[in-house]
C-alpha cells in the first residue's frame, strides 16, 4: 500500500492551510461540509492522524470518527428533516478512493430524493454557509470540551469559539 501524502486537501484542512466549513471539531477529529455535496447537509468526518484509510487506521481513532459520524448523522437528520442516512467509506483507488485521508461521508437523505452523482455541482459557498449554521429550532446539543461554537444543526458545541468566516470553506473528496 503506498504511504500517507501529507499533502493531501484533508491533512491541509487539519493544519488550517484550507479554510472548511466546519461542523464539528475536537482534539482527534474534524467534520466539515462537502463543497460538491451529493444532498443538503453532506458531511466529511475526518481523523485529525497521519492515515490514508481504514486499513492504517489505529482502531481507537477509528471508533472516535464512527462516534462523531453517528452524532452528525442524527444531527443532520434533524437539522434537514431527514429521513434517513447514508453512510459511505472508500478504500485505494480500487474502492473509490479519491483523496487519501481516511474520511466518512455522513449523507442525510429524504424520502423519494435521490443523490446527486459524485463531484457533479459544486454548491455556492452562501449556501454551505447557511447549512453550516442551522436555526436553533433545529439543534441538538453534543458537548465537548470548554468552549461553545454554533454547528451545522444550531447545537453548541463546546470546542472553540468560531463563527462563519473565512476558516469555514470545504471539501470535495472522496
């Protein structure tokens, strides 16, 4: 298997050398909004390690990012009205892989309402913006940490104080 490239787009990101529109952040890991989202709320939840995916993985920073990947699931569920989630996880080239940093797609989905194809449409950043931010009467509340930073569902999330700005852009991977 070939080895990590710490210049891939996610490992930028978690340097903070590319602005993402962030979601969620702890000390291990990070979410962020897919700037070609294949649905409303289309979620990238990556560990904040050196791997390229699964099969690098150390298994506790790999049940770390499952955890947060639940906790976004049911949060877009509610901040969209979803009625369902889909999941995705590629591995190598051979798998689907396109950006090598270990990364779970968190995809909310409604009835009847198909995704879009991969990479298809890039979405204006006004609108990742907005989904970034939800109004309250669509929070739920995951507690981390010490400070207080709005998500995508309107929740609190005790990390760091940031608002939308210029540390909020995205990324288009698989």
């Amino acid at each position: 298997m070939p080895s990590y490239d710490p210049n891939n787009i996610f490992a930028k990101i978690v340097r903070g050398e590319l602005p993402a529109y962030k979601v969620y952040e702890d000390d291990r890991c990070v979410a962020f909004l897919d700037i070609m989202p294949r649905t409303i709320g289309h979620t990238l939840v990556i560990p904040k390690s050196q791997v390229r995916n699964i099969l690098d993985v150390a298994p506790d920073d790999l049940a770390h990012v499952m955890q947060i990947a639940q906790r976004i699931a049911k949060a877009g569920i509610k901040a969209f009205g979803a009625n369902g989630v889909t999941i995705q996880q590629f591995n190598e080239p051979a798998g689907g892989q396109v950006v090598f940093h270990l990364h779970v797609h968190v995809i909310p989905r409604h009835d009847g309402v198909a995704m879009k194809p991969p990479a298809s449409e890039k979405e204006k950043p006004e609108a990742l913006a907005e989904h970034a931010v939800r109004p309250p009467e669509a929070s739920v509340h995951v507690p981390i940490g010490e400070r207080v930073v709005p998500d995508y569902v309107g929740a609190e999330l005790r990390v760091e104080e940031r608002g939308p700005g210029p540390d909020r852009g995205a990324s288009d991977g698989r």
